[in-house]
C-alpha cells in the first residue's frame, strides 16, 4: 500500500474507533508538547484516550529541592544555573524567578556545558546547576563532572534531583492501573537502547511502541498501539535515532560518576531505585542534593492524580480556575511540557 | 570616549554631547533650535503613543536600538490608521557607555526616521551611574500621527464574518536574532525591525476595508490574534502550512523548545480585512518593502460561537486541531 | 521531556562539534558519541547524545511495513 493511503488509513481509523476504551499514556513531555502541536487528540475517536505521564522533568520535582535552590540562590557569592522552565516552579515558598526578584543570582543556560566556562572565567563565585532530568540528561552532567575534573574546576557543584524511566513507569501501572499501552520516550531510549522498554513490555504484559516527535509518527505509534491494546508487545518506530543497545559511551560515563538512589516524586512520594545521585567518591561535586524528599503541595492541588494519569487535568478541582498557566500552582501547569499546561493551551478537554 | 557622570552635569559637556551626537544626526527646522519645546504644525484628529526600549545587546543582527525605536513607535502609529509625523527621543545613558556605539545607534535612529517619514523634533538626554558592565542605554520615544478625517478607524472590535487573517512576513525573526545572540547560537537570521510606512500607505490609498490591523511584536501572532477573537466574539482559523516561518527560525524554535506563533517580531502585522479585498490587499502588501512574505493564513468566523467555539485555532499539517491561548510568562526556553 | 533536534556535524575540534541546523551553528560537546564531519546527530541541552542512522530511515513506508504485521498477525 502507498505511504500516503496507509496514512489516510490510519487517519480514518483513528478517528471512527469504535472498540473499547483504549487509554494510552505517553511518558515523555517531549511528546505531550508535540501532541497538542499537532493536534492530536482533536483527531482521535472518543473512545481513544490519551494521558500524560510523569515525563516532564521540571513537573515531577519535588518543592524541597525548589526550596534548596532558592536558599542557595540567595547564598552570598553564590550562582545558581538552571534551564529556562524550572525558573517559575514555585517551592514552598517561593520560585527562582521570585528570588531572583529579591536579588538572587539565577542565570538560564542552553547547556550544563555552558558552566565550565562560567566557573573558569568567575573563580570567585559559586556555582550550583539545578541538574534535573532523566536519562537523557544525566550523561551531558557526567560530561559536565568529566570536564570539572580534567579542568581542575572547584567552584562548580550539581544540585541533583534526577529520576529514571522504567520505576516510575512500573510505579503507574502498579499504582494507577488502567493504561493500555504506552508511547515509550524517544530520546530517553536513544540514550538508554530499545531493550529497557522491551523488556518492560514483556514484564508487565502491556505494548509499548518507542516513537519519534513527529505528528505523523505519533499518530501511527497511536494506531499501533491501538491495535495491540491486550496483546502486549513491543515496536521501535523511532529505529533511526533509537538501536538496541543506546549510547553506551553515555551509559558508562553516567555509570562512572552516578550511582542509583531512591528517589522522591512530586505528588508521588519516594519510589525506589527511581533517581541517580553523585557516587560518593565524588560527592565534593554535589550541593546538598540529599535527603530533598518534602513535597509541599498547595492545598487541592492534584497534580499527583494528574501525573499518573487517574484524572484529567480539568478535573482537577483548581484547573482553569485558580490555576492557570499565568498563575501556576502545581509544577503540572508551569512547565510548557507539563500536561495542565498542555490541556490549557491546546483545549484537549 | 566613554559617557561620564558629566555628559550628564547640564554644563559644556552636556551641550557637546548633544550638539555632536544628537543635534548632528537629528539635524531638522525643529530639534535644531534646541528650545524646551519643539512648535510644530497640528492637525484635526491625532493619535499619540509612547514606548521605552530596554533590549540589549544594543546592536544585534540586523538592527539596534536606535533603528527598533524609530520602528516600534511609528508601527504603533500606523495600526491606529495614522500617518506618522513627529517622534521624540529620550535617552538615558549609562556611566561607562561608549560614545561611539551612541553616535551609530542615533544615527541609524535618524536614518530610519527618515525612512518612515517621521522628524525627531525633540529630545532630552539623563546620565545615571554605573550598574556593573559596558554602560546601557535607554530610550524612550513617543510619536504623534495624524488620523485622516474620513478614516474609519481600524480596531480589534471589528473583525467580521468571513473575514481573511493576513500577515505581512516571515515570524519570529527579531526574537530570534536577539535571543540567539544571547544564548550563543549563532545564524544568519536578522531582526526585522523596519516600518511598517509604505505597505500601509498602499493599503489605505488602496482602499482596501481593514477591520483590524496590529503590529506582531511581544507575545507574538498568538496573542495579538487571542486579542481579536476576545474583542470581536468570533473565531480565527489558521492554515498551519500557511504560516510564514523561515527554516532557521524554525530550527532555532527546535533548538530551544519555542513555538514561532509566541515569538516578537518588529517589523510585522497582521491584519483583518473583508474577504473580497484579501487578494488585493496580499498583492499590495507583497509589492511593498519589508512585505515579500506576506500570506493569506487564516479567516474569521461568527457562526457557532454559543458553541464555545470562540478563539483562535490552528489547522494543523496533518488534519489535527488545536487551541491557540495567548502567551503566558517570559516564553522561557524550553529544555528537558 | 527531552527536547532534542536533529543536526548536522560541520567542524569538529577535540570533543567540541560544531553543529548546523538550517543555518543554526551550535557548538556542542562530543565526547559521549563518535561523530564524523557530516554526521547527522542529535542534540540534546549542548551535547551530542546520539547519531542519526539515516540509512536506518524509519520513514512513513518502514514504519507501516512494521505496523502492517500488528494489523494481520497480532
């Protein structure tokens, strides 16, 4: 059959589905923002449901380790480094942007590699990276340590809070339950290889299809996953960037600094063997990240519901009312990966 | 030569400063004889408007502060039907600022003064202290236009039923040229600031029914569109593959996780016109300067609006739909 | 959660690549993959985490072919 009438095919299909409910939960907030791009749900039959994850990075941090930031923020001599979206995720008190309005020295950065030349030019001032992230990212800090080291760097340290996928994703379907299928992150498995994901299908007996971010190849991992709903099993339609095996430089650079911890969640508490933190033996590099496990959650905020995907963001109780994006209360709704954010901007109601 | 605390005294160094950077550039009947005021002729009806300017770096790729003030303040003339006449410049300098960086941006300010038609008649210049680093510069600019007696004002109100959204060119391109400089990315892309004078004056000679006309600047289509639909209780469809993007401005959004819809531009507007004068209206747009990219990327809807179908919707490549909101915080890069 | 783009190898200097997309030049850390000049890589936060196999094309007719056989054999 031509590409362009399978296509058509699948589009029709999607969208007069009749069968059961299908809900499929994409884990990746890569993948919840290039969802509501496209369009998506607007395109799919009622009975298909899709339902965001616990992917977003900034979304699944806890507010201590917001708290700790803020505190070293204001710390004299102290510099605080951080990726565009965790600035306005309010800790129990206040956000990096809100401190940064009181003074404090925050600086947005493209890259965690951007710190080693800060700290060369700056001896002076102490840097902290708010290092968040799951395995993609991990291995761009352990570069960041590698660099640190051969530079014989001092003033640069990490705040940790970084998780990984196959807990988190066992927790949900132990926890939350009802997911038919999910849409395995793309860029996690380019780093990680295909097996995790494999292996994970097998083990919990529900299909997951490893995509790519465009509409076209989420729409057919959709279908496809539509069509194993109860069969299990296990696609890579993302094969150009995702191999059996990953990157397994990145692997063992991300092995040689960090070990596994437990780790907490926001909303969903500690969950074991879930995080990576600094291995002891380079501890002289981590700002404080230990024991950041409190989670202040403002009063009727869900965002522990909404992370596993047991409501839909608009049922959530302050959604669109007292929560919106201008005046977040959960981190679901800060982040333009989170998926309150999400739902907001693109209607999918 | 740098600026001092002196260039700001009011004494000789003042008067020097003034009479070889700003007095030389802005060289005209009025600013020239340096009086409180400057006593220009009037007209009936006019629009004013005033707007400060903060960006740094003060020159970036394609422009720099002096020709996006010049831009912004007359664009901002233009949308409310007014053909631009006077605009003053306030400057604020700071301690350490070089002299020579000050005579090109006040220059490039007089160039595109002359280019949108409008006369610098007079200004005022503050020197405050050292903040830390090279020495910034402020400016502030308001504008005076005359509105044609017959005009029908233009407004967001008055978008109708069937109406064609158009805009001008190319999104995203200012932002991008002054976020990428900042974040280290480095392209070809260039800011668009330019005025808006010529493509307008075509449009309005034309006689083209405009119903609605804003620049895109902060907050970029979305937002200015989000604005429309609110003020006029209908809805607007866009073509996603209408949308005028340039591949660079494109990779750059990937680059950093932004949407090219949320984007400022300095040198674009979009419009709402009646539908039968979409054609003639893209054609005058597209033979004038800064208007080669112009696209007809949507249309306004009345019907089904108790539907809750009001807003602004994007027809997506690949048959999908999805909202538009307005923009919300600081459009952040977007990262994990 | 990982925003990360495909883009091209144009210069290459110890563990430091110089990354093109579509006019966009990047410099971007190296050290965690083997890249040649004229690679086409992804970018994830400045450093390269993975090459683009483009032989390996997962365009829209591999992917049906893989798709086709859920479709028929479950």
């Amino acid at each position: 059959m031509a590409a362009d009438n399978f296509l058509q095919t699948v589009i029709e299909e999607l969208k007069n589905y009749d069968g059961d409910e299908v809900r499929i939960m994409e884990v990746c907030g890569t993948h919840t923002a290039a969802i509501s791009e496209n369009g998506i749900p607007a395109m799919l039959s009622p009975k298909i449901r899709l339902i965001s994850g616990p992917g977003c990075p900034v979304c699944v941090t806890v507010t201590a380790v917001i708290d700790k930031l803020v505190e070293l923020s204001l710390t004299e001599n102290t510099c605080v480094l951080t990726f565009g979206d965790l600035i306005r995720v309010k800790g129990s008190k206040m956000s990096l942007a809100d401190a940064k309005a009181e003074g404090a020295n925050v600086r947005m950065l493209y890259s965690p590699m951007e710190s080693i030349a800060l700290a060369k030019e700056n001896p002076a001032i102490n840097y902290v990276f708010a290092a968040i992230g799951f395995e993609t990212t991990t291995p761009v800090y352990a570069m960041v340590i590698e660099k640190a080291i051969e530079e014989n760097i001092n003033n640069l340290k990490l705040l940790t809070s970084l998780k990984t996928m196959p807990e988190v994703i066992r927790w949900v379907v132990n926890n939350a339950g009802g997911i038919d299928g999910f849409i395995a992150p793309g860029h996690v498995a380019a780093v990680t290889g295909e097996g995790v994901f494999k292996d994970l299908a097998k083990e919990l007996g529900i299909p997951f299809v490893v995509s790519g971010f465009e509409g076209e190849q989420l729409l057919l991992t959709i279908y496809a996953l539509v069509k194993m709903k109860g069969k299990g099993g296990f696609k890579n339609l993302y094969k150009k960037a995702v191999t059996p095996n990953g990157n397994e430089t990145a692997q063992k650079c991300v092995d040689k600094y960090f070990e596994c911890s437990d780790s907490s969640w926001r909303g969903m508490g500690k969950i074991s063997g879930s995080g990576m933190i600094l291995r002891q033996e380079y501890k002289q590099y981590d700002a404080g990240s230990a024991g950041l496990d409190e989670d202040h959650m403002p009063p009727g905020c869900s965002c522990e519901k909404v992370l596993v995907g047991k409501i839909s963001p608009n049922q959530c109780p302050l959604f669109g009312k007292s929560c919106t994006p201008d005046n977040a209360h959960g981190a679901c709704m800060v982040s333009t990966e989170g998926s309150c954010y999400n739902y907001y901007i693109s209607g999918r109601h | 030569m740098r600026i001092t605390m002196a260039h700001g005294s009011g004494g000789e160094s003042t008067s020097k400063l003034i009479s070889e950077v700003f007095a030389k550039h802005f060289n005209n009947e009025y600013l020239s004889k340096l009086e409180d005021s400057a006593v220009v002729p009037g007209a009936g009806k006019l629009a004013v408007t005033t707007d400060s300017f903060v960006v740094t770096p003060l020159e970036f790729p394609g422009g720099d502060i002096g020709r996006l003030c010049v831009c912004g303040t007359v664009n901002d003339l233009l949308m409310s039907g007014a053909v631009p006449k006077y605009i003053t410049c306030g400057c604020i300098l700071e301690e350490g600022l070089d002299i020579d960086l000050l005579d090109r941006v006040i220059a490039s300010m007089a160039e595109t003064a002359k280019e949108a038609g409008v006369v610098v008649v007079t200004g005022d210049t503050k020197v405050i202290e050292n903040r830390g680093g090279e020495g910034g510069l402020i400016i502030n600019t308001s504008g005076v236009g005359f509105i044609p007696d017959d005009l029908d004002v233009p407004g967001p109100f008055k978008l109708m039923d069937g109406d064609k959204i158009i805009i001008s060119g190319n999104l995203g391109d200012h932002h991008a040229a002054i976020l990428g400089k900042r974040m280290g990315i480095e392209s070809n892309i260039l800011s668009d600031n330019a005025p808006l004078s010529e493509m307008v004056k075509k449009l309005m000679d034309g006689g083209v029914r405009v119903h609605a006309m804003r620049d895109v600047t902060r907050g970029g289509l979305g937002t200015v569109l989000n604005e429309f639909s609110e003020a006029s209780k209908c809805s607007i469809e866009l073509v996603e593959t209408e949308l005028p993007v340039s591949a660079a401005v494109k990779d750059f959004c990937g680059i950093l996780g932004l949407d090219p819809m949320y984007m400022g531009n300095e040198g674009k507007m979009v419009l709402s016109v009646h539908k039968d004068d979409a054609e003639k209206a893209l054609l005058l747009i597209k033979q004038s300067r800064y208007g080669e990219n112009a696209k007809v990327i949507g249309s306004v809807s009345k019907a089904d609006i108790d539907g809750g179908d009001r807003g602004v919707f994007v027809r997506t490549k690949i048959g999908g739909k999805r909202v538009v909101g307005p923009m919300y915080g600081e459009g952040l890069p977007r990262i994990c | 959660m990982c925003v990360a783009l495909p883009g091209k190898v144009i210069g290459l200097e110890g563990t430091k690549a110089t990354v093109d997309f579509s006019g966009n030049i990047v410099t971007a850390e190296a050290g965690l993959v083997k890249v040649n000049i004229g690679d086409r890589v992804l970018v994830h936060a400045g450093c390269i985490i993975q090459t683009m196999d483009d032989s390996m094309a997962d365009e829209l007719e591999e992917m049906f072919r893989e798709i086709e056989d859920i479709s028929v054999g479950g």
